[in-house]
C-alpha cells in the first residue's frame, strides 16, 4: 500500500517528465497546488497525466476525465482510492 | 487554378488495385449500397467489446430509419443527433443520412440552452440523444414541445429501405464551426460534398482498403466525421471507438490500429509517452498517422519516420468536408500540407485561398450575414494566407485577421515568421504578436514554449539561455521589419482553442 508521500513524489516525478523545466518548482508543489491554475497544465497535459498515473502506479482509474482532478489532493485522493 | 492532374498525382502513391477501387459517389445512400454488399461480413464497428458487421449494422440502420418514418419525417428534414462517440450515434446518423435526412451532429458538451438555441437556429424537426443525456434534453423539451425526441438506444419497430431519390445536392450534414470570423454556426454540407470529403480521405496511404481506425476524435467534428469514420467505412475498414481518450493507449494495444486519425497535439503526446515508459505507446502495426485540424511542427514528421510510421499533414476546413489538401510527400516538404484533393479550382486574392469544388459547404445553417461575408462571386474566401510551390504544393502562411500591419506600412504575417522558430527541434511553439510599451510605441514581441523532450538533451547548463542564444539567431536573420524586440520563453503552454490552435493575443 502507498502512502500520501509517496503518491505526492511519483505525481511530481510525472509532472517533471511532462515538463522538466518545472523540475525546480516541485518543492511549492503541496496537495493545496491546483493543477490548472498553478501548474498551467491544459487538457492534453491533464490527458499526458492521467495516462501517465496509470502507467506509474499500474492502476486503472476508472472512467474519470480529465477536467475530474482539480487539485493534487483530489488526485493523490484518487489514487489511494484505486490502488486499495 | 484548377489541378486537373490531381487524381493521377496521388496514384502513384496508392496499390494500383486499389486504386482502381477508389471511385466517386454521389451520394452516401450509393457509398452504402456498395458498402452492404461488398463488406457484409468484414468488421465495421467495434464499441464497448461488440463487434458489428457491415450486415449487422445496415440491418440496425434499417431499423433505425422506421423510428424517423414513424415520426413523419421526409426528405430533406432536419434532425440533430445528441451524444458521445458510440455505435448508436453512428446507427443514427447512417440511418438519417441515408433516409434522406439532413443529420446535425451535435458536440456533446452542449448545455441545455445552447442544445435548445441551436434546434432554432438550424430549424431541427427532432432530436436524437443519448440516455445519459436527458438531463440536458429536458429544457428544449419544454421549450419547444412541436420538437420530436427520439433515443440512439432505441431500435426501431420494422425494417425501412433506403431513400432511392437522392442527388448530390440534397442536403446530409449540418456540422459545428467556429468559422472564419469566429462566431459558431452550422456549416451546411450536401451529399456530394461529404462523399467528396471520404473519397478525398483515401489518398495518400498505399494501402487504404480493410484497414483498422481508431476512433478518439469527436465524430461532430468534420476530421472525425469525414476522415475518421467516413472514409473507414467506404473502404470496408473497421472503427474501434475509444470511449474515454485516457484510455487510447490501452485501446490501441488491443486493437493494433493500422491508421489513426489525430490533433497533432494528441500525435506529440504519444511519442512522448513512448519515450518516458521506454515502450512503443502506438502499437506494432501502426503505419499511418494522419494529422491535421492544426499546425503539424516538421520535427513530429520525423520522430515518426523514426519510429517507420508515416505521419501525413494535411489542410481542410469544416466548410470543405474536411479535406482540401493531403502531404504523401510530407518528409520532403514537411512545411506544406499537401497537393490540393481533386475537383476543386483555386484562386490566391491578396495571398488569400478562395475556393469553389465538390466537396464545398452550401453555406452557413440560418446565417445570411455570415455568409455575405464569407463568399465573393461564389467563392469560399478561407481566411487562410498561402501560397503554392512551383511543383502545386500548398502552404498555409497565415491567417487574414492575423495579420500585423506595422506603422510603417508593413504587412507581418506571423505564421510565416513563427515557423523559422518553430524549424528549431527545442521549440514547440511560438507566437509572435504586436504588443505596445508604457510610452504607447508598438513593437513586434515573440514568446516561445520550450520542447523540454529535446531541450533536456543539450549539454549547455543553462539550457534557457541556450535557447534564448538560439531564438536570437534566428531573430537575427529575419529582415529588420519581422525582428521581434521582446522574446519571452514561456513556463507553461499558450492557452488554446477546443482544436488545440493557440489562442492569439489580440493586445493592440
């Protein structure tokens, strides 16, 4: 079973391999970051992410979409969820 | 100008049997009757795990056509169709358009308003929806209680033949479009232009017959409509529907498509995603990618060819059924998008492309004013600058309302100024635009989204200023009236239209 932590630093390994100019920014990033506002992620970055949270963690998330994450806590939420 | 040799251009890029196959329709009631009776037990359709054959679906359709008969609708009426990508809107669709209906395929995010605004302004008989849409039915419902409901889901009471009196001219889609000038309408597409659209579709792969399509774009945008679905279907190949894109890898391992349909955005993102999880994303089988909708970068032309997969550009508009142009030669003119698809004259007005052919729309669904401006002596002004190269090749320069007109006269069309940037592997997009300092002056100022895939790679240790070296070599070699004076490299990508287009500044 993961913890919140660990979840946390996968999601920001994602958002780095999704843009690795960001790489200096992930210690600002809390579970209160809001993925569109804060991290200026658009729909095909939200798209790359929850492909990618599947891919990394191996799950399935279900039949989300991409506008159903708003901020790092309802995605890590999410994931903690699915991988129970 | 007319390219009368268009069809003999693109032969030598297709199997010489097929090509021999590839034959104009009139309407989409002949492209099914030849659809039924050669491919009646090949796979058209696979939705949610069920596969349906081109007999189980023309039986459906049959069906489908009585819950319209019933209805008392006749050629010629109007009927929107209200759903997500699935079997049953194509069930619907096929049966409507082939009755002789005119079929308004409707974006699924419509909200209720919007839906019931636009059964006025397209003069809808009756809607057909989706259960999961009832919510959102509901308002037009009670708003305009002459309107006729009818579910996708439904099957119809009896079997009903196709309509036998169709000619090209007769009316078939009514598809969404921001348009030219931006406002959204209802473009009016006949029989002939949609059949024009799919045989246009089945240039430029060698192999174009049986093959396996993935569908991911919405089928109320032409690109899915036309190319996607369409011409998959005249060429007895079958439609795997994805229902929920973050699942398109997962789908696309199943089903090992042959060709896919894509936003070049949707075509970057794969690649990318192959790279990070150090496995091939697209499948074994994949040969073509055809892309369009948007600006195709040529470095994407490449990383494709790498991979042995042939990425195709091309150019086209809701009002042209989708295709004008198509690149079989896209690796040696990755810049244009492609030599112009047959039965379609040209004229360039003021570098403008005006366009009259078989595959042009009938105009704008309730809008006079917007189709004053859109024709002149019954041309189609695009809004597109271009020009054409010395062997008919199209290249799209810019657009018209794009245009920077400099206080000195000067005309900057930043499309063409942009791709000298966007030629460098490290730049994913640019966007060059006319800003105004606190002293009220204006100047030309440039901002850049990094390709941090490619950038990361470079040994420099401060890559932002490698890049900032770059940008300014190449603004150096720019004549003096298109240098940008402010060049800004962004953190995040430019915000975007629903086509995945940059949203331009509009500062001055």
């Amino acid at each position: 079973m993961l913890s919140r932590v660990e979840v946390l630093n996968g999601l920001k390994e994602i958002l780095i391999s999704m843009d690795p100019s960001k790489e200096s920014e992930m210690d600002k990033v809390s579970e209160s970051t809001r993925l569109v506002e804060d991290l200026g992620l658009m729909s095909i970055s939200l798209l790359y992410m929850v492909i990618s949270i599947e891919e990394k963690f191996n799950i399935e998330l279900g039949d989300v979409g991409v506008n159903d994450f708003i901020t790092v806590k309802d995605t890590i939420d999410y994931i903690l969820k699915v991988s129970k | 100008m007319k390219f009368e040799n268009s069809r003999q251009f693109f032969a030598k890029y297709c199997d010489p049997k097929e090509f021999k196959r590839i034959i104009e329709k009139d309407t989409v009631v002949q492209m099914w009757e030849s659809c039924r009776r050669e491919f009646k037990d090949l796979p058209a359709i696979i939705d949610n795990g069920v596969t349906h054959t081109y007999s189980e679906l023309d039986e459906d359709i049959s069906y489908y056509r009585s819950i319209y008969k019933n209805a008392g609708l006749v050629k010629g009426a109007r009927v929107g169709v209200f759903a997500r990508n699935s079997y049953d809107l194509i069930k619907a669709y096929l049966a409507g358009v082939t009755y002789g209906l005119c079929v308004a395929i409707l974006p699924a995010h419509l909200d209720e308003k919007t839906l019931f605004g636009v059964s006025k302004m397209f003069n809808l008989r009756g809607i057909c929806y989706s259960n999961e849409f009832e919510e959102k039915v509901a308002f037009s419902k009670k708003a305009n209680p002459t309107l006729k409901f009818f579910k996708i889901e439904d099957k119809g009471t009896s079997k009903v033949e196709m309509a036998t009196d169709l000619t090209k001219n007769d009316s078939c889609v009514i598809m969404f479009t921001g348009g030219t000038t931006g406002r959204s309408k209802g473009a009016l597409l006949s029989n002939g232009a949609i059949m024009q659209g799919t045989v246009n579709g089945c240039y430029g792969c060698y192999n174009i017959f049986n093959q396996r399509y993935l569908l991911i774009l919405p089928l109320s945008h032409v690109f899915g409509l036309v190319r996607n679905l369409m011409t998959a279907l005249y060429t007895g190949s079958t439609l795997y529907i994805c229902r929920n894109n973050k699942d398109m890898f997962k789908d696309i391992a199943i089903f090992k498509p042959t060709i896919l349909v894509l936003v070049p955005a949707v075509a970057e993102m794969a690649l990318n995603l192959s790279r990070q999880f150090n496995r091939n994303m697209l499948g074994e089988d994949l040969k073509y990618v055809i892309c369009g909708a948007a600006k195709v970068a040529p470095y994407l032309i490449s990383e494709y060819k790498k991979l042995g997969i042939n990425l195709l550009a091309g150019y086209g508009l809701t009002e042209s059924a989708n295709l004008v142009s198509g690149n079989p030669e896209s690796l040696k003119k990755p810049d244009s998008v492609g030599y112009p698809y047959p039965n379609q004259e040209f004229q360039i007005v003021d570098n403008e492309l005006w366009i009259k052919g078989a595959n042009m729309m009938d105009g704008y669904v309730g809008l006079p004013e917007e189709n004053e401006i859109a024709y002149e002596d019954g041309w189609f002004k695009t809004g597109d600058l271009v020009r054409f190269d010395e062997d008919g090749f199209l290249y799209i320069t810019g657009r018209c309302k794009e245009i920077i007109v400099l206080s000195s006269g000067e005309n900057v069309s930043p499309a063409e100024v942009e791709v000298f940037f966007n030629a460098l592997p490290y730049v994913q997009d640019s966007q060059l635009f006319e800003d105004v300092d606190d002293n009220g002056q204006h100047f030309l100022a440039l901002e850049v989204v990094p390709r941090m895939s490619e950038l990361s790679k470079v040994e420099a240790k401060d890559k932002k200023a490698f890049l900032m070296e770059e940008l300014n070599k190449v603004n150096e070699s720019l004549p003096p009236f298109e240098k940008a004076s402010r060049i800004v490299i962004r953190e995040t990508d430019f915000e975007r239209t629903p086509a995945m287009k940059i949203k331009r500044y509009q500062k001055c």
